[in-house]
C-alpha cells in the first residue's frame, strides 16, 4: 500500500491512520454485529495494532458480547461514542478495524462474507466473495502472506 489510510470519528476529534495493508476484510453479518451497529452488517478490517495509530486518550473502551463467547471490547471516542476499533480475545496485539468510519469506506472491500446463516433477506451477496454460514478457518480463507501476520500477532505479549 502506497499510502496510508486514514478514518476518525463522527464529531472529528478521534483520528486514526493505518499504515500497513490490513491482513484480510470480512463483512460479518451475524445478530451481535447487527445489534452492535444498529445495521445490517459490519465490515472488519485486521492489522496489527502496532499499524494503527490512533488518539487512545480520547476513547472509552466497551466490553461487548462477541459469538464466541471470548472478550470483545470496541474502542470509541468518548466525544461522539463512534465506535472505531475492537479487540477479540484476551490480547490487544491485533485491532480489527470498522472500516465504516475510513474517509473512503471503499477503500476496503470485503474478501468474506461470514454468519450468512443470520444475514438479513433483502441483503444480496456478490457471487464472486466466498461467504460461509458461519465461520471461516483461517488457514484456509485468508492469503498465506495475511495468515502469517496473524500467526506471528498472536505470538506477541
Ligand atoms: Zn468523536
Ligand atoms: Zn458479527
């Protein structure tokens, strides 16, 4: 990636940039993210946290449900409340990103589309983007270079 992408929230006073091509992009359509935004679907970006800078003392951090029953927490921005940034599991080491509040929500489009078993009925999938009732194996649905950034994220402390 040639430039940096950059997003931030509603109100303008939470910035972030990204700095590296995230790992890989899905759209998730389960219940919790439809809750959880108050839309239809979410579409998640994966990078390294250390790829991402973002104004931390300007968010509150949330403990949100997540599908798999592990820690989930979204980061907002304590001005306005949009959400930007979640963690699942136990380590922040990786930042899943709302790709919704990048300046060009195009910038990024989805590789996957996943929880299609929850998906809404008039939302009609691109037949060319794998999609998965549920989940995915990682192995097997990320590029070999995104899968290896994921293994070596989950390696660090
Ligand atoms: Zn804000
Ligand atoms: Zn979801």
């Amino acid at each position: 990636m040639e430039h940096t992408l950059e997003g931030g929230c509603t109100c303008g006073e939470t910035r972030y940039q990204i700095l590296k091509k995230p790992m890989f992009v899905h759209c998730c359509h389960c219940h919790l993210c439809q809750q959880q935004t108050g839309s239809a679907f979410i579409v998640h970006a994966m990078i390294e946290s250390e790829n991402i800078k973002i104004n931390s003392d300007n968010l509150t951090v949330h403990d949100m449900p997540a599908g798999s029953g592990q820690r989930h927490v979204v980061k907002r921005c304590k001005t306005c409340g949009t959400g930007m940034v979640s963690h699942y599991g136990p380590k922040d080491n990786l930042s899943i990103v709302k790709v919704g509040t990048l300046d060009d929500p195009n910038a990024l489009q989805p590789l996957a589309h996943i929880f299609t078993n929850e998906k809404l009925n008039w939302v009609n999938l691109p037949k060319d983007v794998p999609s998965f009732e549920k989940f995915y194996e990682f192995e097997k649905a990320w590029p070999a270079g995104g899968y290896q950034r994921l293994l070596d994220v989950r390696k660090k402390n």
